[in-house]
C-alpha cells in the first residue's frame, strides 16, 4: 500500500522556524512530483509548496523567501523547511505525491504558531 506519513509539526513562536518531513513508500519516489498543501477551518486546501523529480521547485507568494521545498530521493523523503513563521502560517499541512493522474496525500500533521 501507498503511505506518506508527515512529521516535524507542532507549536512555535512567531518568527521561529519547524522543519516537516514526509516520508513515503509503495511508490517509485523518483517519479512524482512532491508538495506540501495547507489548509485551515472552512477554507479550501491551497499550494504551499511543490517540487519537481528534477528538483525544480515552486511556492505560493505568501512563503516565498520564508519556505524551502528539497527533497531526498534516496530516502523516498520531502522537506519543507520553514522559517520566520507567522500566526497565518497556522494550519494543517499536507504532503502530496503525483504522477500523471496517480494521487496520493499524506493524513496531515498541525502547525500552530502563536505567542
């Protein structure tokens, strides 16, 4: 079976820094594009950040800067590295693999950053 397990959320200060992980497996890892989506109460699941097999990487104008996508082929893993985070950074966050119409999510891990 397909599984992507994320890690590294929690509770941190504003302007501090977390680090997410997502491991996956049942997949050829290599082959899919990788992101990391949030989403909050009420509100529709949005792009944070997405990288490519070839390690191309994109974010949403809010992170820009602040986020970085990488990932590690070796160990079928993403990152997402997040610094000077910001009370609206708050949400539950999502890892995404995708290959042509293959979709698979993670089950979502919370960040809260709040003083």
């Amino acid at each position: 079976q397909v599984q992507l397990v994320e890690s590294g959320g929690g509770l941190v200060q504003p302007g501090g820094s977390l680090r997410l992980s997502c491991a996956a497996s049942g997949i050829r890892f290599r082959l899919y594009v990788m992101g990391w989506y949030r989403q909050i109460p009420e509100k529709q699941r949005e792009l944070v950040a997405a990288i490519t097999t070839g390690g191309s990487a994109n974010y949403t104008d809010s992170v820009k800067g602040r986020f970085t996508i990488s990932r590690d082929n070796a160990k079928n893993a993403v990152y997402l590295q997040m610094n000077s985070l910001k009370p609206e950074d708050t949400a539950v966050y999502y890892c995404k693999a995708q290959k042509l119409g293959l979709l698979y999510w993670g089950q979502g891990i919370q960040v809260t950053v709040s003083s």
